[in-house]
C-alpha cells in the first residue's frame, strides 16, 4: 500500500479512526488498538485504548493475545477487526457478537468462501490458549481454530438476520484494503445515506426539516445541510448518544439529529 | 477605609411581623455578603438565622424570605431577579424559587438587600412596604382573585411606582405547590406561595425611591454593554427565536420526554405539540423580564385569546407527561395554573401520578386517564379549589402516594417531595444525580447536570466518575448565578464563567473577589443549603431517586437500553458525597465546614 492504512485518509478522518469509532458504536467495553513498536497512530476517538504489541512479526495470534491481554477482566467477549476495513456496518459487529454465546469459543465468519478471523468474534479467556500456541510457534489462527469451539457462519446464514441484510446486503463489512487500486475503488463511492433532521433554531423554515444526505462522517452531515458541530450544536446518533467530534463515523441507516447544545428550560 | 455597605449593597435587612404590623431593620455584615452574595445564597443564610428548627412550614413563625443581589439595580442584562426562600410546605426542606420582575428593582430600593417575613395577619391583607415603612392593608375584596387581577388592582389603586407580589387561589387554601406571582412570572417551585397564604397575606406591595451606587459605575456599564452584545450571539438564539417550547421535539428525539408520568421516554403525540408547526403553539407576541435583552417569553394566544406564557416545562408537564397531545388544551391548562397560582411542574407531576393510580384503580376517579385533556382540566380546577379529589392531589405525589399507598409511592416521580422537571433521568444519568442529591429536591435549576449529559464529552446512558463531576461542575455554578443573580439562559454566553462573574461583582461590590473565591463560594452555598436539610432531619436516604427508575429500564431508538441501577446510582452518591468532602452520611466532615467557613452557620448566629 506504500503507508501504514491506519493513517490513510477516509473523507477527512483515518482509516483507523473509522472503524475504531464503528466498533465503539456496538461495545460498551474497552476498544483496544494494538499497534506494532514505534507505529505513530493518528488521532483516535476517545474511548480508544492503544497497547503495543512487543513482539512484531508474529501475526496475527501474538495481536489478538496483546490485545485480548489489554481487555482483561473488562469484558468477556471481543470483537476483532482489522483497520482496512472501511465499510464495516455497526450491524455486522453486533451480529458476529450476538451468536458468541456459551457453547462457542470463537464466532468466525466465512464469506466468499474465505474464513475471516479478523471479522471475528473471541472469548477473551481464550488468552491462555493463544499464549501457548504462540510459545510453541504455531502462529497461524488455524492452530487456534482447531483447539477450541469454534461456530463457523456463512454467509448466506448472515444474511437470513433481515436487519443487518437490510443494512449491509453484500457483506461488505469485510471487504479490505489489499493494494492501492482497492483503496481509490474505495474512497470514491459515495458516502452512505444517511437521515438529518434539524431541531429547534437549526430548524428552517426554508428547507425541510427531514433530509437524506450521503455522509461518511458527522461532520460531513453537518456540512451537507450548512451546519458546524461547535459549542452550540451537538448531534444525537439513532437518538442515542450526544456527539460533537465530527469525526464520527456514519453508516447506512444512520438518523442524525442536530441539535441545540444549550437544551436548558 | 473601607467602604460599607459595598457597591450593589444596603447592608441590611427588613424583617415585618405580620402579626403587629410593624418591621425594623437588621445589619447585615460585609463578611455574610461576600460570603453568600445574595439571592439563594444570602436566603440560605437568612433561613439559617431567622427560622426557627423544625417549625412547620406553615406556621405562621415560618420566614419567608424576598432576597434580593448586588447586581439588581444595574443595567446588566437579566440582572432584574429576586429570590423567595424559606422552609417548603411541599418538601419539608429548604426552597428557593427566583423570578425576574420589576418586583426585584422596586423591592430592592426600598433600601433593603432582603425582606423577610413572619408571623401572619389577623384577616387577608396586604403588605405595603414604603421605603422603611411597613403597613399592613386589608384586603378581603382580593382574596380569592388571581394573582394577575391582585396586581392589577393594587397597581390601580396605589399607583404606578408600585410593584406587587401576590398569591392566587392555590396560596389561599394551602395547596403545597402554589406560586407567588409579580408581572405574570413565578417564583414556582416548592409552594411558597402557601406559605404567603398561611399568613393570610395576599400580595406585597413595594415602592422604592432609594438608590444603590455601584464601586465602579463605568466599568459596570462597559460590561453591561458587552453582555448586552453577546446575548444577541447564538448561545441565546433558542430562547430567543422559539422559547424554550422548542426542547420538546428535541427531547422527544433523543428519548429524554418524560410521557405518561415517566413510563416512557418519547411520546408519540409529540408532533402535534411541535412549536414551529402548530398554531395554538405559534407565537403571538414576544415578552422578556424586566433588564433582560434575551426576550425567551413566547406568548401564545390562550382562552378567551387570552395571551398565554408558555415555555416546556409547562408544555411538557401538562402535555405529554399526561399524555395529552391536545395543544389548545395544554394551553388552556398552563393558564389555568397561571390563575390558580400553581406551580405547573408540581401540577403536572401530581395529576399524570393521579391519572397511573385511577387506570390501576388504585383510586377512584374512573374519569381521570391519561391523554384526557378535559379530565386533566377538571384536575387542576379541583386542585385550586380542594375540592373532590383535588384535596388530596393538593398535598403533591409524595404525600398522596403515602395516603393512597398499594404501591403507588413507586412511580410518585418526585426526589424529597418535589415533582421531577422535564428531564429523564435515565437517558441523562448526570442529570440523575443531580436530581437526587439537590438541596430543593428533583429540580433542573439548582442542578443543571443534564448539560453534562449533552455536552457529548460522555455517555449519558452509563452514569460514572464524569457524570458526577459534570453534576458537581454544573450545581456549582448554578449556586453563583443564582446568588449573582444572572439568568441561567446567559449561561453559555460566558465562556469562562468564574472569572468573568468575579470581574462583574468586583466592578459592583469594589471587592477584590477572583474565580478562586468564586468557586469556593458556591460550594460554601451548595453545603449551607444541605447543612439547612440536615438540621431539619434530612438523612442519606431522601438523596435517592423513586423506585421506577430504578427498577424499569427505557429502550432507545438505536436498540440500547437505559437503564439506571440502584447500586449505580448509589455509586454515584458515594463519588459525589465524596467529591463535596462529605461523610458517607451525606454530613460535611469537619474538615469541609472549617474549610469553607460554614461553622458560623451553626455557632456564631446570634439569634
């Protein structure tokens, strides 16, 4: 690719920030980026925790062992991403997570015939297994996969959830970034469509109130009806959480709500 | 040499004795008032030294207390506010309830930083106080008028110069939620207006003639000019452009309406209450407070084309918390309330626990359900009169709940006796805290913590060691602008508060007060107003939410449930209990009282 892809550019933010912010949409946990020694980061949201993973080039087990190492006792599942990502749905997290009940170790994701252990789901006490199939250097998520219970998924049975089918009907939530080329395929598409709604002295009377607007980010819905996330405007996502950082990112689905920042009465 | 009284300041204060007819005047010292600076603050004090331990609130040895601040009298914006403090009939517990009016101005330049009353007339009256000179008038032709006709009548019987106080119906026969009234604004929360009442004492008349100089007439001009300035900016663009009507389809869409007396969080009439659609709704005039350059009161044609004020505590409270959806009929109830003198969040909490107890036949008035505007008219006109089962809803959801029982205490949304504001407390966990832990009970005023909830700096739905921190933050500057006294809608418009309060009271008072004094004198007002609660029995126990929102949780349009727990919750109060250096009691350690100087407030009053 030429550069690091957590610091490529998506539409004003980072690859990374992407699909961190995505991730911490569907958790309520810890997010952990692990990052090799020396990786300068970009910016990432708040909530995000980085840890370093001291042993480079050891693939991908000795990431999933830093990272499941820094979660510890916060959680008992986790979600595992790559940062190549950038069409991850909300959605996909939340239904790879659901099905990682007590019967099963790992939920892993077969799409396109290819199995995707880094669009998976793992119970965060598979540590030790990990740590020691890394000690006996047998580095590859197969070794993994065959010490414990793993729930395969296909595609097709994904896709039988209407909610994410209506949301993400490809399953490109786990279409990634391999060379340049998929990058530029990537960025050029249009942003999803997504739902404004202005309340209050953001309302006017001269636009309707309900929009559809195609926006990666908050700040590019903001933009898209004439408005500035500042001290005095904040956006409601799907009518949950308040947000001023324009940088977070939006989905297909999404309803935004701008209000007024000042909601006293 | 020092100057004394201060700039902004007379140094002291009326007491009347309705019980004589007679009043006298009582120092008050440099070190009280740039300890608790006025309004709420200076009203504490005064409850502090002038009520008697455990009286009841309607006796007629209660005080009741006009405070006024330093900065009443300036040209600053929003500067026109009193406020009324004593003991509340409804909570049991210390009440403070502003308003801006004329009432401020003219009360102030009798010469006095407060008036405090106590005792009670011998038949309904009026009192006129003149400068230094107290009289009491009969008024029996008055009693049982509104407050609007009460002031009307005074004014053109006494003259212009003179500014009036009154209660309405409510006040006269006791409901424990009645406002008092001057320039058809309230002083609402917490029912001093049965307090006036008791006292068989309708309205106060006050004409003032004196003056109050300022250290600094040039400097607190300059800053009245660029405050005036900055009100216009869009910090101050929703009160002025819509009121604050407008929260109603904001709250409605990020699930923070409280509908149908709390089971849920949005409701689904909510477009038929929308301000900018709906023509009962749409303004037909503009007003503002006396001194105020926002302009935040929206008229809207009422009964009889009455015009009507209407802002969303009213709407929210007397609409959706009541499932009513009928706009024309929110109006008419708003100003129903306005006539009786109800305070229209008590009104509203009391009725839509009423209409949750009749659907479970828990009482019995098969008439009373949710979303019937007319039964919610017939509410509120037997509450004004105590009549049917008005007399019961009187005594407000705390103390009906106790009477009615079988359960029914669980959904009474009320923190110490006081109705919960328009704010959910379980998409606003800040807020949740700050709703149980105020001095005044469920109150959005004294604790404006839901602005930590929509800041976006955390999330609201998971209450920890922020949303604690945005509580404290917000209830202490709430504590100075209430003292100040600056209208809470200026809020976002000073963006480094404490310092430029300090810079506007050091041009008024001559004082060398900083942020840093600032800051510890808020917190020195939050204590004294919870050390008043303790000294009239308060316990750990009433800074608690009710068990409904404790035990139901809310499901968020994005999936997510809200849900608050009680071991969060009472995370939270321990943090908070903390974080405000008192004993996991809720008592301030020794520490804190000797830190903030608050052991005059149990020793050295001389009583």
């Amino acid at each position: 690719m030429g550069s690091p892809k957590a610091a490529l550019d998506w539409h004003g933010s980072t690859l990374l920030r992407r699909v961190t912010g995505i991730v911490a949409r569907v958790v309520t946990g810890p997010v952990v980026v692990v990052s090799a020694p020396g990786q300068t980061l970009p910016e990432l949201a708040s909530r995000a925790e980085v840890v370093t993973d001291a042993r480079e080039g050891r693939g991908p087990l000795q990431g999933l062992a830093a990272g499941l190492e820094a979660i510890g006792d916060r959680a008992q599942r986790a979600y595992v991403s790559s940062t190549d990502v950038p069409l991850l749905h909300p959605r996909f997290v939340e239904y790879v997570l659901r099905r990682l009940g007590d019967d099963f170790d790992v939920v892993l994701p077969e799409i396109g015939g290819y199995r995707q252990p880094l669009s998976a789901a793992y119970r965060v006490d598979l540590l030790g297994t990990v740590e020691e199939l890394i000690a006996a250097d047998m580095i590859r998520p197969a070794f993994l996969f065959e010490r414990c219970r793993v729930l395969h998924v296909d595609g097709e049975a994904m896709l039988e959830d209407r909610t994410l089918a209506a949301v993400d009907p490809r399953l490109e939530s786990v279409s990634n970034l391999n060379e340049p080329a998929d990058y530029e395929r990537a960025r050029a598409l249009p942003g999803p469509e997504v739902q404004v709604r202005r309340f209050g002295p953001l309302a006017r009377s001269d636009t309707p109130r309900l929009q559809t607007v195609r926006a990666w980010s908050l700040g590019e819905a903001a933009a898209a009806v004439g408005l500035a996330l500042d001290e005095h405007i904040v956006a409601a996502l799907n009518g949950d959480q308040i947000i001023r950082d324009s940088q977070v990112p939006l989905v297909a689905g999404d309803a935004i709500a701008f209000i007024a920042a000042d909601a006293g009465g | 040499m020092r100057r004394f009284p201060p700039g902004g300041y007379f140094g002291k204060v009326l007491i009347v004795d309705l019980s004589t007819g007679s009043g006298r005047t009582a120092p008050l010292q440099e070190s009280v008032l740039r300890s608790y600076i006025g309004g709420a603050g200076l009203g504490t004090w005064l409850m502090h030294r002038y009520c008697p331990a455990g009286i009841d609130p309607l006796d007629p040895r209660a005080p009741l207390a006009f405070v006024f601040s330093p900065l009443v009298g300036t040209p600053l914006t929003t500067s026109a506010k009193f406020a009324v403090v004593g003991k509340s009939p409804l909570t049991g517990r210390l009440t403070d309830a502003l308003a801006s009016s004329h009432f401020a101005i003219a009360g102030k330049l009798t010469g006095h930083d407060a008036i405090v009353v106590h005792g009670a007339c011998e038949q309904p009256s009026v009192l006129v106080i003149d400068q230094g000179d107290v009289s009491i008038v009969p008024a029996a032709d008055l009693w049982g008028s509104s407050a609007e006709h009460t002031e009307a009548t005074l004014r053109e019987r006494m003259g212009p110069a003179w500014r009036c106080a009154a209660i309405g119906p409510a006040g006269e026969r006791g409901v424990r939620y009645a406002t008092i009234s001057h320039d058809g604004r309230h002083a609402g929360r917490g029912g001093l207006g049965a307090v006036m009442g008791s006292k068989l004492c309708k309205a106060i008349a006050v004409r003032g003639r004196g003056r109050v100089a300022s250290a600094d007439p040039a400097g607190v001009l300059a800053a009245s000019k660029d405050l005036r300035e900055r009100s216009f900016g869009p910090a101050t663009a929703k009160y002025r452009e819509l009121g604050t009507m407008s929260n109603l389809l904001t709250f409605n869409a990020i699930s923070t309406l409280p509908t149908r007396n709390f089971s849920a969080a949005t409701f689904e009439g909510a477009s038929a209450l929308d301000v900018g659609e709906v023509s009962a709704l749409k303004q037909v005039a503009r007003s503002s407070c006396a001194s105020c350059s926002i302009g935040c009161e929206h008229l809207v044609k009422g009964p009889g084309a009455k015009k009507t004020r209407m802002e969303y505590e009213n709407l929210f409270a007397l609409g959706p918390l009541c499932g009513v959806s009928d706009a024309e009929a929110v109006v008419a109830a708003s100003s129903l309330c306005d006539e009786l003198g109800l305070d229209t969040i008590s009104t509203g909490g009391t009725v839509a626990w009423a209409m949750e107890c009749a659907e479970l036949g828990l009482i019995d008035a098969p008439w009373l359900r949710f979303g019937d505007a007319d039964a919610l008219l017939r509410a509120i006109e037997q509450i004004g009169a105590r009549e049917g089962i008005g007399d019961l809803l009187a005594k407000g959801s705390r103390a009906a709940a106790s009477a009615v029982g079988n359960g029914s205490e669980a959904f009474a949304a009320h923190v110490k006796g006081l109705e919960l504001p328009g704010y959910e407390p379980r998409t606003l966990q800040s807020m949740a805290l700050g709703l149980a832990v105020n001095a005044r009970g469920a109150d959005h005023n004294r604790s404006g913590a839901y602005e930590a909830d929509l800041s976006g700096d955390h999330d609201r739905l998971n209450g920890g060691e922020s949303h604690v921190a945005g509580a404290i933050d917000t209830e202490n500057r709430a504590a100075i602008m209430d003292s100040l006294i600056l209208c809470k809608f200026l809020r976002k418009v000073f963006a480094d508060p404490y310092p430029e309060w300090a810079t506007l009271l050091e041009r008024v008072t001559g004082w060398d007060v900083d942020a840093d004094e600032l800051e510890r004198t808020a917190e020195r007002i939050v204590l004294a107003k919870r050390m008043f609660n303790l000294r009239e029995g308060w316990t750990r126990a009433e800074d608690w939410l009710p068990d409904r929102f404790l035990s139901e949780s809310l499901e968020l349009e994005s999936g997510r449930k809200a849900t608050l727990t009680a071991d969060r919750l009472d995370a939270m109060i321990s943090s908070y209990y903390r974080g405000r250096g008192l004993e996991p009691t809720g008592v301030p350690r020794p520490s804190t009282v000797e830190e903030l100087e608050l052991q005059a407030l149990t020793t050295d009053l001389d009583k």
